[in-house]
C-alpha cells in the first residue's frame, strides 16, 4: 500500500513537472516567433491571437476566458478527474503567456515569416508533446472536440480538422493576409508531426493489451474514465493455474498515458504491452466509409 502510494506520488510529480515544462515550451514558440507574426498553431491561442492585436487584449487572459466555459461542461460531461490536468496547463499557459513576454526580442525584424513558422511549430509540438505525456492538454480545441464527440459521436480527427480550419480562416480574413495563414498550416502541420513522432511514433492508434487478475477495477476506469470501449478473454495462467483476464483495448494518442496509469493504480503485477495500428474503424474512430 505504502509502496503504490510512493509510485503514485512520484507520477504526479513528474507529471507536473512535464506539464510546466511543455507549457513553457508552448509559451516560448508563440511569445518569440508566432504572435510577433500574427501566426497560430490554430486552438484557443489562434482566438487570442486575434483578440490581441484587434481588441488589444492580452493573450494569457483570452485564452483563460475562452477555456472557462469549455473547463465547466468538460467537468459536467467527464468529471473533475478527467480535467484537473487540463486545467492545470491551462492555467500555467495563460500565467506564462503574460510573465514571459521577452518583448525585448520578439520582433518581427528578428526572424522571418517561414523561419519563425518553423521553430514556432516545431517547439509547440515538442511542448504539447510533454504536456500529453503527462494526460493533459491546454484545452481549446482539443478539449472542444472531446466535447462535441461526446455529443454527436463524429470522429474527434474531423471535429479537430474543422474546427483548426475555421480558426486558421478566420486569421486569413481579419488580418487580410494569406501568407500569414499559410504559414500558419505549415506550423500547424510541424507540431501535429512532432507530437506524432514524440510521443507515439509514427502511428497515432494504439492496441493496448494487459493481462491482470483485477480486470473489474481496470475495466470500470477505462470504460467510465477513458470512455474507451475493451474486449475481455478469461484464461488460465500456466505457472499460477489461476484465472487470469486478458484486456484488449485501442486508444488514441492522448489516452496512452491514461491508459498506463490506470493500469498501474490498479494492478502493479500486471503486464501490458503497447502495439501500433495504422488505422482503426468503427465507432469512436474512422467510419468505414472513409476507409
């Protein structure tokens, strides 16, 4: 008991720990190369993108205001446990948004459009990548999404897509510049890569398998928690000759490290084992008419 609350104790602190450092991370990529541009990675930072350079409203504070209503269905819809951690980043991101401004070199003469692009993207990717590591997110878009599959069910890849690309477009009229949403795509596009590579390789479907003898409290969180569907076979151990249940469950890239520490709160004795899927179809995933 003594030894899982230790394991315990010692997760969430690396899990803030990766948070705080993402979430620095983030703030660098838009404080030095993409706000000085009117560029975006799209998600609430897009907004606020807009709202500081029309409104004059600090970024930090738009990105809390946009994300307060999202934080309250979030709660109603998944549970305070699911969105501590989201909240949290958030949070953090809007505080370091506005104490690490570095005004004195994030101007436009430093760096150009495609550079800043770049780097803007490749950094946000690295951060966000450390901060769903940790089963967090920075809310926004990705929080939205989760929202709207949860209620009308749509693949929360096309709700995503959508939703960037209103975002993205809406930065194209107001500023009255294609380059600078073009670039934008492209860092979009760099920091989508880099969280794929990071943190889950180059396939974004996970087959996740754990074979425990406490497959009633597992299951119970994956289904509840992570909303996520298993199959379950029941089988004798060879050494133990005991029952034993074998946990098959496919996740996205977000709930691999949920899917680990429900795993390890329940049955330390278990053993999982992780493999890539290029694709997944069926409900929660691709519909097979896209496939």
């Amino acid at each position: 008991m003594v030894k899982k609350m230790r394991l315990r104790s010692i997760n969430i602190v690396k899990d803030i720990i990766a948070i705080v450092i993402g979430v620095y991370l983030i703030t660098v990529a838009t404080n030095v190369f993409l706000l000085p541009h009117k560029m975006t990675v799209g998600g609430a930072s897009g907004i606020a993108t807009i709202f500081y350079y029309i409104f004059n409203i600090p970024m930090g504070i738009s990105i809390l205001l946009i994300n307060i209503p999202l934080f309250i269905i979030s709660i109603y819809k998944f549970g305070l446990k699911f969105s501590i951690k989201t909240i949290l980043a958030t949070i953090l991101l809007s505080a370091f948004l506005e104490v690490f401004r570095y005004d004195n070199i994030a101007q436009k003469e430093i760096t150009d459009l495609f550079t800043s692009c770049v780097f803007g993207g490749i950094i946000t990717g690295v951060g966000l990548s450390l901060v769903l590591k940790a089963g967090a997110s920075t809310g926004g878009s990705d929080l939205l999404a989760q929202i709207i599959h949860k209620y009308n069910g749509k693949n929360i890849a096309d709700i995503l897509l959508v939703i960037e690309g209103i975002i993205i477009f809406s930065i194209i009229i107001v500023f009255k510049d294609i380059n600078v949403g073009l670039y934008s795509i492209i860092s979009l596009y760099l920091s989508t890569k880099v969280i794929d590579i990071l943190f889950s390789g180059i396939n974004y479907i996970k087959v996740v398998t754990v074979i425990t003898r406490k497959k009633d409290k597992i299951l119970k969180e994956i289904l509840h928690d992570l909303k996520r569907g298993a199959t379950v076979t029941v089988s004798l151990g060879a050494h133990s000759n005991k029952e034993i249940a074998t946990i098959t469950c496919i996740v996205s890239r977000p709930q691999i490290s949920k899917i680990k520490n429900i795993v390890t709160k329940n049955d330390s004795d278990a053993i999982m084992y992780i493999t890539s899927a290029n694709e997944a179809i069926g409900n929660g995933f691709n519909d097979y008419d896209k496939s």
